[in-house]
DNA sequence: TGAATTTATACATGTTTATGCGATTGTCTG
DNA sequence: CAGACAATCGCATAAACATGTATAAATTCA
C-alpha cells in the first residue's frame, strides 16, 4: 500500500485525486492539504511514501515546500505537478530534491504508474519535461568541448601546473628543466591563449575546462 | 509513417525489433544494422526519423557511431539501448545529443510509446535512468552552494577583481583605494582561503564557483 | 557603551612574473 | 634537403606580488 500526500490548491483536483487514488488498487491518500504552510509538520506526523506537490500554489509554493520536507526528510518520494513545463521551475525542482516532474493533463492510468514508479525509486517525467533536463544537462557540458588553442603537450602540462598553484620554479623542479625554459613556454602560452599574466592564464583554462579538475 | 533506423548487434534483437515495428501501425524500418561501421552514409542515405541505437557493440560502439551521426544530422532522434542502465555512459549519450536513453528490458508496447514520443520531441527515459540524470543534475549544482569562506563584502568584491585579471594596481584605480589596501586586502583573502598566491586563490575561486562566470 | 570587526592607509624587503633578445638541438614534412 | 616547429637553455630588467609590521577611522553588535 503507497501512502500518498496530496498539496494542491484547486478543489476539483484536489478531490478528484484523492478519489482516483484511494478507488485504486494499492493506493492510500492520507490527507489532502489546499496548502503547504504546515507542511512539515503534516509530513512528519502522517510519514507518508509519496507526496504530489503541485508547484504554484498561493501562500507557500510548492517549490517552497519541497525545500522545507527535504530540509527534515530525504527519503520521502516528491512529485510536483504543474500545468507549465516552464524551464527555470523544473530547473529548480530538481535542484532541490524532487523526484519526479509531472504536467497536470497527465492521464489518470499514467499517473499511476508514475507514483509507484516514484515509490520503487524510479524518477518519472512528462516527456517534455525530460526533453528540457536532457537539453540543460548538455548545454551545460558541451562547455568544455573543442578550444584547446593548439597548445603542444608540453604547453598543456606547463599550463596544468600553473593552474595547480606552482610557481615557475616549482614547474622547472617538477618537470626537471631550467626556469627560463619554463618562461619561454609560458610565454608561448600566453601568446595562443591571447592572454599576459598568470591569471588570466589560469581564468581562461578554468572557463574553458582546460584542465583536470581534481 | 515513421521510419527507424536499427543498430543491434545481437541477431535476434535485432531481427525482433524489425518484426515488431514492421508489424506495427505507423512504424516502418527502414533497414537493421549489426554495426555502425558505415553509420554516416547510412544515416544520410536513407533519411530515417528514428534511430534505436545499441551502445554496448562490437567495432564502432554506440557512443561512436552516436557523436558520428550528429556531426551530420542534428534533427533525427536517437534513442540509445542499453543492458545496463551505466552512469557514464548515460552521461556520456546525453552529453552527444542522444534524445532518450532505454533500457532493453522495456515492453515492447512501451517501446512503441517511447519511439512516438521521440518522434515528436519528447526525451523518453527508462525511470531507472531519469534517477540517474536527475542525481547527476543535483550534484552539479549543489557544488555551488556554501562555502563563503567568510570572506566580506569588500573582499569578495576584490577577489572577484584578481579572478578577472585585475592587477594590484588597476584594482585599486577601480575601487578608488590605495595600493596598499588592496594589499592588506588580499593578505587577508589568503588567510581566508588557505592559499598563498594570486594562482591558488582564482584556481579556488572558480573551483567553488564563488565568482560571477562572466 | 565598549569590544570586535571591517575598511583603510603606509613603508620596507625579498620573491616572482613578464618580456625582450638570442641560441642549440631534434623532429617532421613538403 | 630546407624550413617550420617544439623543446631546451641563458641573461637582463622592470613590473607585480607576498609578507611583515603599524596605525586609525568607521561600523557592527553584544
């Protein structure tokens, strides 16, 4: 039996899910709440599996409330629910803790897979949703692809250890060679990166995740 | 009609996936491959919407054959198949522009569903693997929390001055102090931060995203 | 109100960087 | 083979930085 929590200000809604669930085979709504100003007072009392928190409610929101339940539980399983797949809410959402995503016109039938799906540890979305992760995720990684500005190796080692904190004559030790030969690469450096001082160097190879992050 | 490409190594997958699409309303394959050797011409020959692609094999791996298509072809929809729902690779495929990542377990009436879905734009995950994602996406932006170091106003803002490339003296023109105090200022930053040069405190600074990426 | 903190300034000394001009050796390629 | 480039080393000089020690007004807060 999956014991669900339900936050949603609209009435109908509010009561169609409640009877949706609780005339369905596994499903117990605990409580239905048209806000979540006690919120974490309500989920500590009742210890529910699954909470359906829509997102834009009036008074506390929903992404505010997501906040504070993970503030004092992890485990519980959170799905919101919206009407909007708006990018920064789902940005938010998932940055906080929810489970899962879900549009509101979701099908009845659907929407029950997806809390047990939630409750067995799955993270189920509206596919448009999961389109907008997907296309955050990757404009977020493709940074760190091509501008190596054709640094030899050697240029790209002297550059890593600038980034680690070494001073010239650290590299010089390290890399056994003389410190003026390390000047003439850091120089050359300089000049591909179109930059003339360490720093830059350095803010440069960091925006452009040049270098191995340790 | 939509029309799917299929690249599967295992004969038996393979010739059932064609049996199933080709049996099904709307679905059309247009040719099965046991590897994407000759992804490319493939790819560009035959226009498919709908490519369903194995990762794990043998030769040009999925990943491979994934990265090959979209230096091509940006529109069409791949979605990887995979047994084992793998950290990296899920990261790997979604950092190359794959639309949807599932698992082969899937029931082939959901396979349909998520073929359809593609089709149309959506990003169909096996739940397993939106955990996954959505893990991932949490931890990358968690990173960027806390971790102030106590630093004051006026010392973040010069800070935020070095990591820009600013040097002693320009900082000083940009804030109307003395060189000295701009002195006295970062000796301070230092002892905050637990570094003892310019290199280590912007390395820092951008390592716990304290500054503003401009 | 009084103590602590922040912000500001000053001076001195030694170290590190940035940059210029050269020069030698090996490798690769047209 | 000649020319391009990478990697190495040397020397010189001016600028920038790191660090220590001191002082003091302004602000914050218990």
């Amino acid at each position: 039996m999956i014991k669900v929590l339900i936050y949603e200000d609209i009435r109908e809604l509010r009561e169609g899910l409640t009877m949706l669930l609780n005339g369905s085979e596994g499903f117990e709504v605990l409580a239905a709440y048209r806000n979540c100003d006690n919120v974490v007072d309500e989920v500590t009392g009742l210890q529910p599996d699954v909470i359906l928190m829509d997102i834009d409610m009036p008074g506390t929101t929903g992404l505010e409330g997501l906040k504070r339940v993970r503030e004092v539980n992890k485990v519980v399983k959170i799905l919101m629910l919206t009407v909007f797949d708006d990018n920064d809410h789902v940005f938010k959402a998932i940055t906080n803790g929810a489970n899962g995503y879900l549009l509101k016109k979701t099908k009845p039938a659907l929407l029950l897979e997806y809390i047990a799906d939630a409750h067995t540890g799955g993270a189920p979305m509206t596919s448009s949703i999961a389109t907008q992760v997907l296309q955050m995720f990757a404009s977020m990684n493709n940074h760190k692809k091509e501008e190596t500005f054709n640094l030899t190796e050697r240029e790209r080692q002297v550059l890593q250890l600038l980034v680690d904190g070494y001073s010239y004559k650290m590299i010089a030790a390290e890399k056994f060679i003389s410190i003026d030969t390390v000047r003439s690469h850091i120089k050359k450096i300089y000049e591909k990166l179109q930059v003339n001082s360490k720093s830059e160097a350095i803010a440069k190879a960091f925006k452009n995740r040049m270098t191995e992050d340790r």
